[in-house]
C-alpha cells in the first residue's frame, strides 16, 4: 500500500531481565471490529524465591532445610548468572540516564515529575530499528552507542538486568507493535521487534475506538493498572502507521519494613504550600551518603533493588541537584563512596503517591533526535517501502511511584506516542525529608529504574 505524504508515525513507549532467546507465540484471535493479536510474546520462566515459611511442617514444627537450600540454590543461579554480564551494559545506561534526567525533571518549577530511563532507553532502541541513516545514527547517538549491534547488545543485557518476577521483586518490562491493516511492512524489522524486544504483535484499523481500547487495555494490564487514566488518552489516529509501545511494572516490599505505629502526621514544606501528612519513621543502621550540594540515604528493597532519598541542602533546589555530576556518580558508583558512613539513621519519609506526564518532543531533540520528527527527512525504510512521509509525530512518557510502610509500587509509559559537605555525625544522624526532595529507583545491579522529583504532597 502506497504512503500519503502526510502519513505519520507513533511510538509509544510504556513504562514498566532476561536471558535465553525470545519467542512470540502465534496468535490469533480477533475482535469484533476485525482487530487482531498476531503474535504473544513469551517469557522465560524465573526460578521463585523460596519461601522459609513453605518449608515448615505445621505438625512438627520442623524446617526442611534440604529442600529450602535447593530451591534456594536453584534462584541464586541466575542471579549468579547476570552478575557475568559486561558492565558496559549498566555504563552505556549510565550516560543516557543522566543526560535524559537533565532533560526530562530539570525546570520542574513546583512540579512532581516522575520518569524511567530504562523505559526510554528501550523504547528507543525499538525506534533505532525502524530507521536508518541519519535518523537512526542520531538515535544511537543519544544512547552512546557507535552502532546496531552494539546497540542491540546493551539493550539485550539490560533488559536482562531489570526483569525480575521471582515473587520477592516485580520488575516486569513489556512491549508491543500496533501495526495498521492493508500496509504492507518490512518482514525481516517486525520478527526482529517481536523476538528480540519480546514485542507482542496487533493488527487493525487505525482511529478505531476498539483498536484505541485494545491498547489502552494492554497498557493497564502491564502497568498494573497504575497508570489507567493517563492511558485513557492513548489514541492512534488514522493516518499513524504504527504504534510501539513499552511498558515497566515494578513492585518490591522494603527489606526492613516500616512499622505502621510510627507513622504520625508530620508538616512538609512543599513549594506551593505547607501541609500536614503522614511521616513513616524509623531508626535502624544505614548508609548514609553526602555530596557538597546533598545528603542521601539508600534503602533496600527486595533482594538486591535501592530507592535513594535525597535531600538537598538549605538554599538548593532539588533540580540543581543535576547540575553536579558526583552526585549521579554517588548512586551509580559500584564501588565504595568516598563519602559513606555506616550509622544509625533516624529516618523521617512521608508516604507519597506521585505521578506524572511528559511530552518528550522537545527533550529528546535536545538530547540530539531531530530528523525523526520532520517527514522530509525521516528515514522509516527498515520499516515500510515505499517509506516516504512517515515521522514520528507524538512522543509521550507517563510514570507513578507509590510509597507506604510495606514498600514501593511503581509503572511508567512512554508514547511514541542527595546535604551538604560536612561530616556527619559519628554514630547518628537525623534524616527528615519534610520538604521537596529527589528519588531514584535502581535495580540489584544499580540501573536506574525510575526517578524523581517531589515538590509537592
């Protein structure tokens, strides 16, 4: 089918580690309306977390050590596998996460902004293999990479580095390709996407309301349904020529819990406003990291994630907080921080529910993606031929992190459519994160799940 000039392009990335190869089951089912699921993507099966209490005989009181061992045996071996994986993987996440944060939760003003470089960089990987030449030369460059197959490496092992679904962490990343009925697409793009990006596959007419509701179906079911009202308006319309869409769901307990009776109301100076809310408190021995422009602590979360809590110093906002590098090397670094300390750490965190929306047009230029958007010279031929006026027209990104005394929830889309520099004290230290503050979930090999800002409450 021959491309009107006007034709465009949406990609839509969804925020939500795999080894083994891929597989996409054939599918075939179809709606009323005649759209269909080609192809499901197929996932590799994870070994569980063993459960100590499943192991204990309820009559005798006796614990199966042998048996727990052996599954518990059985679930390190993987973990022990993906400690193998080149560190230049987690590197080239590095670069583009920090450079994208300063783009995507800087000038946030009185904002809460929530996003997902993991989520980004993947959707971005999938739209480096639709293109090609410049367009696609200027996506590899924002991702740090000098080519596809070193590209399609990193985005590999990293994808192997944050799934996760054990039972004791949740860390699911999905992703799909809407394609429209009676175009004809490049074979050899597709199978690639849907075997190496474990994309599921759907066929049907664009602009239609039961096409646009399949999506936003499969967005709610990977996301958990975190995200349900900002999916509510995900719509193709009829001139887009395919949609991609990448998801992230992440759910893990804290590794030491809150405890539900030190919660009390407390007061957060936010920008806009002061108000009254609710403190979960604790005090137990932590690391404690410093910056010259922040203080920060790391908590643990399942076996082996971290959410970092930092807290700018007096005078500093939290989006200057980017303007310094050691402090993306502080929560990065795999090393020992130079300035650590292992202390009691009375620890004050609001429980916070935030979400937000990015338009990622202007961000994603400035991070050097330029061509992509402008039909003269968008290059889409691994994807279509005839490929002439298709772009990419929208680029959205959409995120929420809920925080309570049992631990963190989090999911985020795109679609394409830490206080100060002196010594803390020797044995305790106060951290009260009673006014706007950042975040960053990483996952067990430090790459950085989700981060934020909150100004507000």
């Amino acid at each position: 089918m021959k491309l009107k000039r006007w034709t465009a392009l949406v990609l839509a990335a969804v925020m939500s580690a795999l080894w083994g190869c891929q597989a996409a089951k054939v599918a075939s089912e179809t709606d009323s309306a005649g759209n269909r699921q080609l192809a499901a993507a197929v996932y590799p099966e994870m070994a569980p977390y063993p459960d100590e209490m499943s192991y204990m005989d309820e009559k005798t009181g006796e614990f199966d050590q042998e048996g727990f061992s052996e599954a518990y045996d059985q679930w390190f071996s993987q973990k022990r596998e993906l400690a193998q994986l080149p560190e230049a993987d987690g590197k080239a996440l590095e670069l583009f996460s920090q450079n994208s944060i300063r783009q995507f939760l800087a000038g946030t003003e009185n904002e809460n902004l929530v996003y997902s470089p993991v989520n980004l960089y993947l959707a971005l990987a999938m739209l480096a293999e639709t293109t090609a030449g410049k367009t696609r030369q200027q996506i590899l460059t924002a991702l740090g990479t000098e080519n596809m197959d070193e590209l399609r490496t990193h985005a590999g092992n990293i994808w192997k580095l944050c799934y996760c679904n054990d039972g004791a962490t949740t860390s699911i990343l999905a992703n799909s390709l809407w394609l429209r009925d009676g175009m004809t697409y490049q074979e050899a793009v597709l199978k690639r996407l849907a075997e190496d990006y474990y994309a599921s596959v759907y066929s049907g007419e664009m602009g239609n309301a039961e096409y646009d509701k399949m999506l936003q179906d499969w967005l709610n079911e990977q996301t958990g349904g975190l995200l349900k009202e900002q999916a509510e308006g995900i719509k193709m319309s009829p001139e887009t020529v395919m949609a991609l869409a990448s998801t992230i769901y992440y759910k893990a307990k804290w590794q030491n819990e809150f405890d539900p009776e030190q919660t009390k109301e407390d007061t957060f100076y936010g920008k806009n406003e002061t108000l009254t809310c609710d403190f979960m408190n604790s005090s137990d021995f932590a690391q404690y990291f410093w910056t010259e422009t922040c203080s920060a602590v790391s908590l643990s979360l399942g076996e082996g994630g971290q959410m970092w809590l930092l807290l700018p110093d007096e005078g500093i906002s939290p989006e200057e907080l980017f303007n310094y590098e050691e402090n993306f090397e502080m929560i990065f670094s795999r090393e020992m921080w130079e300035n650590e300390r292992y202390l009691r750490v009375n620890l004050s965190l609001p429980k916070f529910d935030v979400a937000s929306e990015l338009n990622l047009r202007d961000g994603l230029k400035a991070l050097g993606i330029q061509e992509v958007w402008d039909e003269n010279t968008a290059d889409f031929t691994p994807l279509a031929n005839p490929a002439d006026g298709i772009y990419l027209s929208s680029a959205s990104h959409a995120a929420r992190v809920k925080v309570d005394e049992k631990g963190v929830e989090a999911a985020a889309y795109t679609v394409m459519m830490a206080a100060g520099s002196a010594m803390p004290p020797d044995e305790e230290v106060d951290f009260v994160l009673n006014r706007p503050f950042l975040f960053v979930i990483t996952s067990s090999h430090r790459l950085p799940l989700f981060a934020g800002v909150v100004n507000q409450l």
